[in-house]
C-alpha cells in the first residue's frame, strides 16, 4: 500500500533580493507510521516533535532542507537511510519543533 506526499523545495530569496521560486512534487511513500522508530526516539528528548515517519523505497530525490506535507500537515524533515530485511529505503522523520 502506497501513499502520496507532497514534497516542498526551495523559495525565498538570492542575495541579490530575487524571489527564488518554490516547487511542490507529489512523491509515492511506501508506508506512513505514526511518530518516530525505536532507533530515533531519542530526538523526541532532543526538543523535535517527530509526528509521522514516511517509508520510501530509494532512491527518493528528498533532502534535510526539504518540506513534505503529509495528511494535510506541513513538516520540516530529517532524511535517514533505512534497512529492514530485503528493505533498501528511506526513513523520512517528519518533525516539528526545534533541535
């Protein structure tokens, strides 16, 4: 079972005070898990509120500085490489708060 994300790139400005134009991309996450893995709980201790995980099988063109809107929620993200089994992909932590 899948699930479509939406993942948010760039915008703001350059140094030249030119808007930079954001993009928004739907992506396919392989699964959708409430909160952080055992591994990472400990951010949760660290001042991160970790709301969802999002599963995708690599490759995923996702990065730290990336948004991804999930559930109708927007979150800040902290890409993982992940392995389970025969299970190659990427652990997206989908947080809220600072680190």
């Amino acid at each position: 079972m899948s699930e479509t994300v939406t993942r948010h790139r760039g915008g703001g400005r350059d140094e030249d005070g030119k808007i930079i134009p954001s993009t928004s991309t739907p992506l396919k996450a392989f699964r959708v898990a409430p909160g952080a893995s055992r591994r990472y709980t400990e951010r949760a201790r660290e001042g991160l509120d970790i709301a969802m995980t999002v599963y995708f099988p690599r490759p995923v063109d996702l990065v730290n500085t990336d948004e991804l809107t999930v559930r109708g929620e927007r979150y800040q993200v902290v890409v993982n490489s992940w392995r389970s089994g025969r299970f190659d992909g990427q652990e997206v932590l989908c947080t809220r708060g600072e680190a």
